[in-house]
C-alpha cells in the first residue's frame, strides 16, 4: 500500500536496492529529525539517494514524509473505525 502512495501522490518510483534502506521510512524519520538518516553524512559521501530516490533537498523529503504520515493516519483511523462498527 506504501509504494502505490509512493507513486500515485508522490510521484516517486523507488528502484529496490535489495538493502534494509527505502525512502518511505527514511522520509518519515526526517520529518523529526534529519540527523536520524544521517543526511549531512549521505551528501558529504555522494550517497544521498535510496533506492534512485534522491534525499535533497531536504525540505522536499520532510514535505514527503508528512505526506506519508498523514496517508499512514488516515488508513490507521479507517481501519479502526471498520473494527468498531463490525464489532458492534
């Protein structure tokens, strides 16, 4: 369900790496703190994308991970709200 958000309301198409890493997770985990995907280390490294998916700007991934985290939200509440209404 991530990737086809990733690619319908992102527009992003991750290339899989076969590594733990994926930018979905890394975009969330930058909205609180850039430091947590180690992106000034990425950059001075020349590996600052994921999977094709370039980390910079910055301000592009964290605007992604709200994104994502809302989309996240809101499926979270619609599940939730389905289990209530059949367990009554």
């Amino acid at each position: 369900m991530g990737e086809k958000f990733e690619e319908s309301a992102l527009g992003i198409h991750e290339k899989m790496e076969g590594l733990h890493d994926d930018y979905y997770i890394s975009a969330l985990i930058a909205v609180h703190d850039l430091d947590g995907v180690r992106l000034p280390e990425r950059i001075k490294a020349g590996k600052a994308t994921i999977n094709g998916v370039s980390l910079t700007p910055a301000e592009k991934t964290v605007e992604n991970g709200r994104k994502i985290a809302a989309f996240r939200a809101e499926k979270t509440i619609a599940a939730v709200k389905k289990s209530i209404a059949a367990s009554r």
